[in-house]
C-alpha cells in the first residue's frame, strides 16, 4: 500500500510518481474493501491541500496556492476513477 507521507515541499516529479503509484494501486485493487482504503487516504491529501490552499491564499502566498489547486486537481482525478471502479 502506498503513503503519501505529509505532502508539503514536495517537488512536482515526487508528486507524479506518487500519483503514478495510486492509480497503479486503483488499477490492481481486487476488491471495493482495497477501493475503499485508497479513497480515505486520497480524500485525506486532497483535505491536507485544500487546507494547504486555504493557508496560501489567506496569507498572499498566490504561488503556493495554485501549486496547492494543482495537487488537489491530481486527487480528485484519482477519486474519479476510484469511484468508477466502485
């Protein structure tokens, strides 16, 4: 199973292949049980950016804000597919 650890300050080629990993483990998932786990770690991380986000903008950081949509867009494309497969 993979771990996306705490997400912050991780630089967009560890966040690729960390996103290859999920959908790799969405793909080879043999049952909804596994489904289900997965889901509740990627609706974990696009919790984690969401407040990411939140931080970033409130405080002007406009950079670290769309980094922080981007990382989001890339778990809620995760979850679609997740939610195809369930």
């Amino acid at each position: 199973m993979w771990y996306g650890g705490p997400g912050g300050g991780w630089s967009c080629c560890v966040v690729a292949e960390l996103i290859m990993e999920i959908r790799e483990a969405v793909e080879e998932a043999v049952n909804s049980e596994t489904l289900l786990q997965i889901q509740s770690q990627v609706q974990e991380k696009l919790k984690h950016w969401s407040q990411s986000f939140s931080n970033a903008f409130q405080s002007g950081k406009f950079e670290e804000a769309v980094i922080s949509v981007q990382r989001m867009t890339y778990y809620v494309r995760v979850n679609d597919e997740i939610m195809k497969k369930l």
